[in-house]
C-alpha cells in the first residue's frame, strides 16, 4: 500500500465511485443506512472478488482493508447525503468517477489475469471486463433494477476496446515499459466512456438491432 | 459431527428455517417439488459456500452432508405442508427459526474468518454478514422478490451490531472461554432480532432517509 | 482437446445452445451486440465456472479456450440471425440442442465429483444440477426474467433423476466401462427431456401444489 501512488489512489476513487452508485441506485427503494452500506461495499468489491475466485487466489481486499474502509465512508456519506448527489452536476460527477473505475480495475484485472498466465489471450479480456462490472451487474441483480448491461449506454463497448487494446499493445511493443502501456489503456477507455457520458453517445447502429 | 453438540443442533434448526422460508417464498411463484427442493438448498447452503469461496476453504457441506439432508427433507415438508406453515403461527415460528439460524451462521462465520486470521478485523464482521444474509439474497433474487436488504425491518442492524460486540467481547475478555463470548453472542444477536420480530420494531428514524 | 471426441463435440453443441438461449432471452430488452456477447458467455460457462469454484479446482474454460470462442460466436450469430431463431422450428431445435447441453454438463459435472471424490454421494448430484441450471438461472437473474426453475416445465425433474440414476448404475455395474454408463445416461436424460419438450409434458400432479 503506497499512498503516494497515483494508480492507487485513481483505483480509490474508482471504488468511491462504486459504492456512491450503488447507495444512490438503492435509495429509492427505501433501504436503510446498514442495507445501504452492505450494498455499497458489495458492489465496490463485488467485481473484483469474483475475479479472485476464478482466478483462485486470496481476495484482494483481504490485503489491503482500506478498500473496505473507503467503499463503507463513501456509503454512509452517500446515504445521508444523497440529496447532494443526486444533483445533476454531482451525479455527473459520479458517472465520471465510474469511468475512472471501471477504467482501473478492467486493466489491473486484466493485468492480474496476465502475470498467472491464465488463459491467455482470452482469460484477461474476460476477466476484465468481468471486474468492472462485476459489481455493478450485483447493484443492479440485487436492487431489482435493469441491469446496465441492458442499457443501450456505451459501457461494454469502451470496455472490451480497451483491454483488447492492451493486450495489442504489450504484445507488439515489448520494449516499452508496461506501466506506460497500462497507463494509456487506462486513460483511453477513459476517453471513450467520458465522452460517451459528455455527448451522451449510444451504441453504434450496426450493434442494434433494427427493430 | 457431535449430535449432542447445542450449537449444532442450533445450526441445523437454522438450516431448516432457512429451507423453509425458502420454500414458502417460491411457492406463490408456482413452483413444482424439484425447483422447490433446488431453491431451498441453495438458500440454506448458499451463504456458508460462499464465505468458504472467499475464503478459499473446502464447502463446509462438502464435509457434513446432513446441512443437504436437512435442507432437502426440510424442503420437502414445507412443500407439502404448506398450507399449514403460511398459517401465522407457523410463520412467526419460522421467522424465529431464521433468527435462531442468522444468529448462528454469523458468529460461526466470523469465528472461522478470526480462525484463518482473515483480514482482521474487517473480515470477520464481513464475512458473518455475508454468510447470514447471502442465502436470503440469493432466495430472493432467484424468485424475484425484492431483497430483504431493501426491506425496513430490522434485519442487517442485529447482525451487524451482533458481530462488531463478538470481536470487541474477544478483545476485551482474552482470559473469557471463546466458547462463552460465542454463545452469549449468537443469544444477544437473536435475542435484538425476536424483539423486532415481536414487537414489530422498525429501523430507527436516523437510519431511514426523511423523505 | 480431441476434435475427433464425440462427446466433445456434443459438449460444444450445448454450449452453442447456451450461449444462443441467452441472447435470444435479452434481446427484447433491448441489448446491444457487446452486452449480448457478455451475456451469451456467462450463461455458458457461468455453470460449469460455479462449479470448478465449489470444488475448488482451476476452471474447465482456462484449460480449453473453445469454451469462450464458441459461446463468443454463436452469440453473434444469434444477434444478427435472431429473426431467423426466433421462428419456430428454430426455436424447438434450440430446446433440444439445450436439452443435449444440460444432459451433457449434468453427466460430466457429477464425474469430475465422482473423480476428485467429493462430497460422496450427495456431492455429484448436487453439482450436476448446479452446472445443468447454473448458467441458465443466471442468465434469468440477469436479465430479469422469471427463473427457469419458477416455470412448470419438466426441467429439473430429468436432471435429478438423470444423475441419481448415473450413480446408481455405477454403483451396480463396476464392470461395466464409465464411459458406456456416462454415455447411457447423457441419452436417457436427454430422452426425458426431449420427450417432455416434443408432449409438452408437464410436471405430474403431485408434484405441484393443488391451489
């Protein structure tokens, strides 16, 4: 744990953004603060648990609480103070955060996957794209709502670009060092889904179905 | 296993009532003998299987398969007899049951987690809540009711308060038999929840949004 | 991997049929060719992977990508060609090759039980069942559908009887090869329900409630 490190602290923020969500998906529920919370915590943990169990090795909250500690503050401050957030600049916010999340934990899982060899090519994309959204697929299974893979939204399409990418990337650019390559990867799903939230981008049409 | 073991005894009791609501639950979905059967074991062994997922352990029904006799006959009953069991008596009984087996399954958890030396203290509290509530989730996702998280009745504050006293009680008390913190644990956890139960107490108005 | 392996190819024909079922269960809802994909994939694999995490074994897909490409495939096809599918013929032919792809897992998930000797006898059948469903009630859960084990088709009756059959068999013929017993049994499920599909058989009385 490396409170001077920027990745961690990006990956923070992306569980911040998790838990947030998943609170302010709930609320209109009529959940209680505890309710709240466990949902919060399940969904900011939630994809990347089940990474750890394919993957068999020891969960990664195990090792580092704070991941537990910040999803659990940013439940109880998204719970008494949802009137804030559900504002229309600060749910914004809150879908750029998302991004940043998603972002992170699709190219640390995807790295994760990499470094044990598992099943490579495929094992990464796949658990990739399993972590980030993981947990929102849980939120939205657990509270009842359409899950966002239903959604007509630009989130898978980002996603499986972006891990595709990487893995492009490291494999024809052996030489560069992969924190960069990881860095960029990260940025530019960013990219696209922050621009897919700013302009409010759909699915290209050839992805639909005429109907 | 001990069959003149209490707590076993306690936990089996747990299992039934969690079979049961289980079964109760589904039938008005018009469900048949199997899938009755099928949801009543899921949601009687589901928490348990993955608290031991996470915490990369044997099922704990791998090693005593009488937590699966007990659940499937248990189901089977309360398929056939359930005109009696949605009689309010019985109801209430078998909400006292699923107090009996939440109480249970949550320091029994937190006592394997703490065993493990689980990401402490985090762990413990998590998994123990994981496992209480994870088999009423999964009940209720797969027939489709709204999750009992997302419900006013005051069901995750026992268990949370019951688990964060366990470690506290452990910590203060190291010369106090583990046995003796455990029991009286499980008594308070139950006995919170069979006041709400009995008394129809509700979440307290700070917990709840005023909306 | 044996190409020449008819049970392989079987294997992979309910894959096929999985991974078809699932997109054509989303796409009333609107999903786009990403989401359809990442549907298709878990419905899958999700069952055989909830088993391999039970028994706490690498999962089946990590050793043999075709598991992945073949579910990735036939989910597009099944987007783009979804008009075709949804006609009725096509429909039944998907039912049955269902039909062969839950016979298959049942059979194959109950051995690898058998083979790493777990949780005897109880063990085989349960995560025979749990492979055969898991994939579907997840794709239900997901797409907020009503479980298939909510509907009244006989579904989960022939795969119980199936497995508890298969061990049976195995128990009382030690002669006779596995691999004749495997496949008896694969073509016996598949016969019960393959006869339930073309009568439209229903669950028998005394299996259901009389309401």
């Amino acid at each position: 744990m490396d409170f001077n490190d920027f990745p961690y602290f990006l990956g923070m923020a992306g569980t911040v953004a998790f838990a947030v969500t998943a609170v302010l998906a709930v609320i209109p529920k009529g959940i209680d603060l505890f309710g709240a919370c466990v949902m919060g915590i399940i969904t900011a943990i939630g994809g990347g648990t089940i990474r750890d169990m394919i993957l068999d090795v020891e969960v990664f909250w195990a090792k580092d609480l704070n991941y537990i500690w910040v999803s659990l503050i940013a439940s109880i401050i998204a719970f008494y103070g949802n009137r804030l957030m559900t504002g229309k600049k600060t749910y914004k916010l809150m879908l750029y955060l998302d991004a940043v999340g998603i972002s992170m934990f699709l190219i640390q899982s995807a790295r994760k996957a990499i470094d044990l060899d598992f099943a490579m090519p495929v094992g990464p994309v796949l658990l990739g794209v399993i972590t980030a959204i993981g947990g929102g697929v849980t939120r939205d299974v657990i509270a009842g709502n359409p899950s966002l893979l239903m959604k007509k939204e630009l989130y898978a399409v980002p996603l499986t670009f972006g891990v595709v990418l990487y893995l492009f990337l490291l494999q024809l650019f052996p030489e560069v060092p992969p924190t960069i390559i990881s860095t960029s990867c990260i940025f530019i799903t960013f990219l696209i889904r922050a621009s897919a939230i700013h302009w409010n981008l759909q699915v290209p049409k050839w992805m639909l179905l005429r109907q």
